[in-house]
C-alpha cells in the first residue's frame, strides 16, 4: 500500500467514525479532500453526495454523484442516487433520465423503478408511475409502493384498483393511519359507504394525533352525511374544526348537512364569511353551489365555480375538477346557457374513468340470452318460499326508478330498501353456492331445487332485516337488476317487477349529466351510453319472451302526465289497497342515498320532459349509437 493509499484509507476511517457520531459536516470535509487526493474514487464521491443529501444539500449533492457516474458509467447506485438528487431539485423529467440510465444497468433495481414511479407522478404522467410502481412491486412487494399505486389509481379514477392496493399495502404495514384513510377515501368514491366509515374509524383508532386526523375526521362527516346521519357527520366536522379551526372541507361539509335538513339559511350563515375571499376554495365553492338554488342565488355561485376552474383546474385533484365541471354545468342549464352547460358536463365526463368495455358487455348479455332460453325457464326449479315481499324496480339508471319507489313507500304496507346490490352479490358468489365449475350464468344450469331455496332465503333474510315486520311489500330499485331477471324469476317467482321507461334521449342525456358515486362507466360517453341502451332494449325484450313474471311496464312521461292513474296502477299491481298518501310522495320522510334524493322531495314536475331539445345539436354521437347496430351485435 503505497502512503497516498494509506492516507485515504485514514481519512476515511475518520470520516466514517465521524459518521457514526453524526458530525455530518466535518465527514463531509475529509471526503471532500479524499475526493481531492483521488478524483477518480467513485465511491467516495458517492459518499460525499449521501451526506451532502442527508444536509439537504441537494445540487452539492448531485454535482457529487454526477462525478461518481462519470468516474464508473456502470454505477446503478450512483444514477439512482443522481435521480433522487434532481427530484429534491424539483427537477422531474431529469430524475427520470437518471432513473432510466440505472435500470439499463440494473434493470430490477426496484428503488429505482419506485423513485422513477413518483417522479412520473409528479409530472402527471400518471400511466406511467403505475407501470414503475407495478415494476417495482413484481420485483419485490412493499407497502409504501402498493401505497403510491393505489394513490396514483385513485387519481386515474380506476377505483377498484386502488382498493386493492390499499388493502395489500395494509396487510403489509396494517398501524397505517393514512394507507386506511386513502383506503376510506377510495370506497367512498365507489359509494361503499359503511366499508369507508369503517376505514375512517380505523386510522382515527391507530393514532388519534397524527398530523392530518383532522382530514380524516373530516372524510367521516362527509362519509356519515352520505349515509344520512346527519347529527354524527356535524359533529366529525365539529371535531376536525375544533383541531383546524376555519378547514373548508369541514365549514363546507356542515353547511351540507344543514342544507339536508332544510335550514338553507343557517347553511349560508356557515358559508357566507368565506366567500368573500381573495382565492376559492373548492369545497367552500361546491357547498355553495348545491345550496344555491334553494336561496334564488344561483348567479352568485356562477362567478366562483368558472374563477375556480380557470385559476385552480390544474391544481385540483381529478374528483375535485369533476365535481366543479359538473356543478357549473348545472348551473348554467338551469340558467339555459344549455352549449356552455354542455361543455362542462364533457369536460367532467372526459376526466371520469373511460373504462366501459362494449364487447366485454355485449358478450355477457349474449351469454345471458343463450343461458335463459324458453325451455330453461319451462323446467328450472323454482324457490318453493311463496313470498310476495319482494318488488323489484328495475331499467336504464334516471328512467324513474326512484320515483316509482318512493311512490311506493308513501303506501303504509310498503318499505323502500333503496339500491340494493344482494341480487349482484349472489350472482357473484354463485358458482361456489352451486359447487360448479362453470362461472354464472352457465352455472345457473346445475342449480337445484335446494339451491334455489337456499339463495332466495339469503335474499329473504336480507331485506327482512332491513324492513319492519309489518311491510308487506319491500322495493329493491337498483336499475341494473335487468340484467338479472332470468335469475329473479327463479328465486322470487311470486315477485312483482316493475320496469320503468322513459325516452332514450332524455334517459341518456340524464345519465350523462350525472356525477355518479359509483362506476358506472358507460355513462361518461355519449356513444357508450347508446350502445348500453341498445343492449338493455334487446335484453328487456329477451326477457318479455321468456319469463313468466309479474312485469308491469311503466313511463316516466305518462307517470308525469297522468300522476295518479299510474300511481293507482302501480299500487294495484303490487297487490295492494289504494292509499293517498301516495300522491303526496314528496311528503314522506325517509332516506333517499341516490342521485335523484332532491327530486322525490318536491311534486312532480314535467320539466325533464324533452330536455334532450335543449341539446341537440351535441347529441349526433348519441343518436348515431342508439340508431346504428354496433358491428357484431344482433338487432334488437
């Protein structure tokens, strides 16, 4: 060993004991001067630039770390480490070179694809970080990175993806309390309310201090307002308040419960001292929004919600964006600025998740047809229980299904469930019900007499819980139970359905004006949603030909026309005597968690009636798929 190399050996057995005391600053001047003695020892430049980055020193850092590379090309650590240095810097695009040069060196280097992951975040290059975040997790599983991808997917609004990543990162590092609150998050958007609640209440357990519990207090009044809970959702806001005085979300959200309850001034009490800020703020905005046209000051909530997308659109979150385009939209239909209201309802529809598979859905529905033939139905066992309870309302979504229910349950033998998704959970869970190979509905084939009892006592038992003894009939109003029908005439032969229809153009149009909580992913294209329409006219069609049901067929606009003759035939059909109370729906009190929860509380109007009118000129995508069979499809 030649002296110079025993000098630097002793150097760095100072720096490195220096280190190890964490004298952060004199280590890094001894390795400064080894790198001085000898330019060319790459991993000493590497060290410099760790304890420059560890003193926040990130250019130093980097400008050391570029010396390493240039010393040893080869160095994967050291790219990856000059990659971190630009993104401190702030500088992405650069970082995301630097990644690349470490995994053409190492390609699993799984720091390097999870840095380079987040760095595509940060430039919003969101496809990207979840095909690194993927990478990284094929080479190893991680929490955090699970985490970042559940995040990522959130944005993209691929709902169901982040859900699972949340929970996987979770089984990993359960005592997260921001992994369940993002979970939380997540199952909100998929409207799985009481599962959100349950997260929420979960990262308040673990850490009731952590630095942001007043979010997470926050995202449970806003979950518990959903549910309508209104008293628990005031006081979460209460409490996020109490930790943050004046947090928007937490003003925004009880200024949302009053406006449930109807104390519409009160609501604007709570708001009014912060809508005279300098900035918007986006909850402030959108609370203000909905309140609005219960005050007649809809044109004073215009102004902020344009200010706001054109100041803050890039910097909101995608749900935030959509909610405001959406918002604006309905503002300006109701003003009839009907061009303007429909570019914002595009531009909201366009950041929604796109993910509506046609072939995918026309082969189910074909699949379907071929399954619940004439001759199937003819000699399928049937549920042998004889209960006349269930009422299924069923058609397109904004076809009327609400109202028909809440119709219904103003009748005092009546109780309205609401959109309950049993009938889809025991299409999910029956093969394994069945012991079949086969996937549903071709399973359907090996169900027996047994089998049937035992799946309609499921959902027997399951509306029973829901209802009072007393209700001698229980509506279920989920819209998408067409595609079920096959197999309800086989568990609840004695069921009533009642299937609502309304003009397609106004059906798609009002599905395409609507911010749906949960996927419903053919509604955020005007083309999707006319090819959606053709299939369910074909399947309704299919099941008139089949089944041997008590199918009653109502329309929206005759419903709205002729108020109570309908109404009187809609109680007759459920077996039961007429009530008036029934025509005063709008009077009955109880919970309506859907979209249409503020029209049932007013009597019935004909404005939606014809309202595609407003908008034809935007609706040639429309009408071109409604009228047009798509390539492979049968005509209906």
């Amino acid at each position: 060993m030649t002296t110079g190399n025993r000098d630097q050996a002793f150097l760095k057995e100072q720096a490195q004991a220096l280190l190890q005391q964490n004298q952060l600053q004199a280590a890094k001047e001894i390795y400064a001067r080894i790198c001085e003695i000898d330019p060319n020892d790459a991993q000493a430049w590497h060290t410099l630039g760790m304890i420059n980055a560890q003193l926040g020193n990130f250019a130093d850092a980097a400008a050391a770390w570029r010396q390493a590379v240039t010393v040893k090309p080869d160095f994967a650590e050291g790219h990856c480490n000059l990659g971190n240095a630009m993104f401190s810097l702030g500088k992405y695009d650069e970082a995301v070179n630097h990644y690349r040069d470490a995994l053409h060196i190492q390609p699993r280097y799984g720091e390097a694809l999870s840095n380079m992951g987040t760095a595509f975040n940060q430039l919003n290059r969101l496809e990207e970080a979840a095909q690194c975040y993927e990478a990284a997790l094929d080479v190893a599983a991680n929490a955090l990175i699970h985490y970042n991808l559940a995040n990522v997917r959130t944005h993209q609004q691929l709902l169901d993806e982040a859900v699972t990543h949340y929970q996987r990162a979770l089984v990993l590092e359960p005592k997260q309390p921001d992994f369940h609150n993002n979970l939380g998050n997540a199952l909100h958007h998929l409207g799985r309310y009481a599962d959100a609640e349950a997260a929420y209440r979960e990262a308040l357990r673990i850490d009731p201090h952590h630095a942001t519990v007043y979010e997470t207090h926050a995202n449970l009044g806003t979950v518990l307002l959903q549910m309508n809970r209104y008293d628990e959702a005031r006081a979460s806001y209460g409490r996020a308040l109490e930790l943050k005085p004046d947090f928007p979300r937490a003003v925004a959200g009880i200024a949302s419960v009053l406006e449930k309850q109807g104390e519409f001034e009160q609501a604007y009490a709570v708001l009014q001292p912060y809508l005279q800020g300098s900035k918007e703020d986006c909850n402030i905005t959108l609370a203000f929004a909905s309140l609005c046209h219960h005050l007649d000051r809809c044109d004073e909530a215009v102004i902020p919600l344009e200010r706001l997308i054109a100041e803050e659109g890039p910097a909101l979150d995608t749900y935030s964006a959509i909610m405001s385009h959406f918002a604006l939209a309905r503002l300006l239909d109701a003003a009839g600025d009907y061009d303007l209201a429909f570019d914002h309802y595009r531009q909201g529809n366009e950041l929604s998740e796109r993910r509506f598979d046609f072939r995918e859905h026309l082969r189910r529905i074909e699949e379907l047809m071929d399954v619940y033939t004439a001759p199937f139905m003819a000699n399928a066992p049937r549920a042998r229980h004889g209960s006349g309870r269930p009422v299924f309302i069923v058609g397109m979504p904004r076809s009327g299904t609400s109202l028909v229910e809440q119709i219904l349950a103003s009748h005092p033998a009546v109780f309205g469930a609401g959109e309950l998704d049993e009938i889809y959970r025991i299409v999910v869970d029956l093969p394994e019900i069945l012991d079949s190979p086969l996937p549903y509905p071709q399973c359907i084939q090996d169900m027996t007499q047994t089998d049937a009892d035992r799946a309609a006592k499921r959902y027997l038992d399951h509306i029973s819980s829901l209802a009072p003894p007393d209700a001698q009939r229980i509506t279920n109003k989920m819209p998408a139970n067409f595609q079920h029908l096959g197999l309800i005439a086989l568990l609840f032969p004695e069921a009533r359905i009642i299937h609502c229809v309304r003009d397609p153009l106004d059906t798609c149009l009002s599905c395409y004006f609507q911010q749906f909580s949960e996927g419903l992913f053919f509604t955020y294209d005007l083309g999707n949603l006319g090819a959606y329409y053709r299939q369910y006219l074909r399947l309704m069609e299919h099941w008139r030909k089949v089944l041997k049901v008590s199918m009653m067929e109502i329309r929206y606009e005759e419903l709205v026309a002729d108020q109570e003759g309908i109404s009187r035939k809609i109680v007759e059909h459920c077996g039961l005597k007429w009530d008036e109370r029934c025509l005063r729906f709008h009077e009955t009190q109880r919970v309506v968690a859907t979209a249409s929860y503020d029209q049932v509380r007013q009597p019935l109007y004909s404005r939606s009636v014809g309202r595609w009118q407003h908008y034809e000129r935007h609706l040639e995508p429309l009408r071109r798929a409604l009228d047009q069979a798509s390539a492979g499809e049968t005509a209906a």
